[in-house]
C-alpha cells in the first residue's frame, strides 16, 4: 500500500497570515453571539435587582429597540484583536511546538504548555483592540449622556489613550491573560482529544470531525473560562467613582466582588451567546484556516 502523501510545510510568513485571516473570516460569524454576550454580562453593573433576560428575549429586545445593525457594534474593533490574537495566538502555537519537537517527541503536556503560553503572549498583544471591543459592544446600553460614541476602533483607541492614558487598555489584561492561557491550553487539548473520541464513532470526515470536535472543546473551556471572562468585561468597562477609584482592581478581587454582589451563577450571565462565539468562533476558524492553507498549497506553494 502506497504510503499516504503529506502535504508540504507552510513557511512562517504563510501559517501566521492564514492563522489571522481564519480568525477574521469566523469573527465576521459570530460577531453578534459576542456584542450579545457582553451586552448581557453587564447588565449586571446596573444593579437594578431586575431579573436577567432569556438569551431570546434579550436578543429579541435589542434588535427591536436598536435595530439589527446593532448586533455587529465594535465589528471593526473585533476584527483589529483577530489580527492581533488569531494571528499571534496560532502562529506563535505552530512556531514554538515545531521549535521544540526538534528536542524532544511532542505529547499532550508540551502542546497544553505551549498553546497556554502562545494564549497568553497573544493576549498581551490584542488587549488594546479587546478594550476597544468592549467598549464599543456596549456603549449603546448606557444613558445618552453617559455613552462614549466612538465612531470606529481607531476613534476609540485615540481617545481612550488621551482621555484615560494607554494604561486603560490593559486594566482587565490580568483576567484577558488567565483566559487566554485556559483557552489555549483547553481548546488545543480537548479539541484534539474529541477528534479521536468521534473519529472512533465513525465520524471521520473532515467537516463533520472538525466541528464535532470544535463545538464540545468550545463547551469546555466556555465553562471554564467564563468567570475570567466576566471580570475582563467588568474591569474594561468600568469608570472611577466620585473618589477617583474603581471598583475592580484585579482578577480574584473582581471575581469575588460580583459573587458577593450579584451572585455566583451571575459570573455565567450571558452564557449561551459567549457560548455560540467561542463554539461556533472555534469551528469556522478553524475550517476557515484549514480552507485558506488548502487553496494557498493549490495555487501559490
């Protein structure tokens, strides 16, 4: 039997541009499962004591009141962090597990160790652009006297570093980081795992596996990172009280305070859209990534 033939290796220039436009391309999808997540993890912070919407309704609610175009607030400033962390996250991944297979085999420890590390320095990289993403997917909620309205993410990014200083940008960088080291350790590790667990039920097909498998490690590490995500939310939306503090100062503190304040389950409020954006974000980048990598190969190797 003829041995299977591997496709060639992609050089360095060519893995970190289609990491970045496979993370543009399913940002693009999903983008309104995040403008929804964040919209419903803060409401929260108005403290109004109401109960928190349904998923449906609240989505229902918000395109009636703000209209459908609402849903993609902060587009551009989400595409801006997929350049930075799509493009940083899985190229460094690639870059430092091809660096370090050539002294040792590579096992599921090295890959949890580095996609964590590669999450991290990715995180480090995009938080300018997540502020910015944040602020702008729930700048419409506020009161018209209180809203910011930025015009774009470069508007943002400009007066946010000359009203507040380019140290707003990395306020909620701690529990951005943490999130970011969980996901990448997570995803890679579950995501490789679940292709061996469906393949043995029979789906091998390579659509069907990838978003299978996407999906389940998607639900992972939505579960596990979603209270970091909630206090990353917090700490970049927050504004100094009358006596100059702010009321997050860093990731336990924060965790700890909304518990006490709003209750624990209220550290998964807006799940199931934060849900569809990591799941659905995992499964179109990376058929996206596969696709851009296949037609580069055919047309341009």
């Amino acid at each position: 039997m003829a041995a299977v033939q591997q496709p060639k290796p992609l050089n360095k220039p060519t893995i970190f541009a289609t990491s970045g436009l496979g993370g543009i391309a399913g940002w693009l999808i999903v983008h309104p499962f995040n403008t929804l997540a964040v919209r419903m993890n803060l409401l929260t912070m108005k403290a109004t004591g109401e109960s928190v919407p349904s998923f449906f309704s609240f989505a229902k609610d918000l395109v009636k009141n703000e209209g459908f175009m609402s849903l993609y607030a902060g587009i551009g400033a989400g595409c801006v962090r997929q350049i930075f962390y799509a493009t940083s996250r899985f190229g460094l991944f690639e870059t430092m597990r091809d660096a370090a297979a050539k002294y040792r085999e590579t096992d599921f420890a090295q890959r949890f160790a580095i996609a964590s590390t590669a999450g991290g320095c990715a995180a480090l990289i995009s938080c300018p652009a997540e502020v910015s993403l944040v602020r702008m997917s729930n700048d419409a909620s506020l009161p018209a006297a209180e809203r910011r309205n930025y015009k774009s993410v470069v508007d943002a990014a400009a007066r946010i570093t000359s009203e507040e200083g380019p140290a707003a940008f990395f306020r909620g960088s701690q529990p951005f980081v943490m999130r970011a080291m969980l996901v990448g350790g997570t995803q890679v590790a579950t995501y490789d795992q679940f292709k061996g667990i469906y393949a043995s039920y029979g789906i091998t097909s390579v659509v069907p596996n990838t978003a299978c498998s996407s999906m389940s490690a998607g639900l992972i590490y939505s579960i596990i990172t979603m209270p970091l995500e909630t206090a990353k939310n917090r700490m970049a939306f927050q504004v100094a009280g009358p006596d100059g503090k702010l009321p997050y100062t860093g990731t336990m503190q924060t965790v700890t305070k909304i518990a006490a304040t709003d209750g624990v389950l209220s550290l998964w409020n807006g799940f199931l859209p934060y849900y569809g954006r990591c799941g659905g974000h995992t499964v179109f980048m990376f058929l996206f990534v596969e696709e851009f990598r296949r037609l580069y190969r055919k047309y341009l190797q």
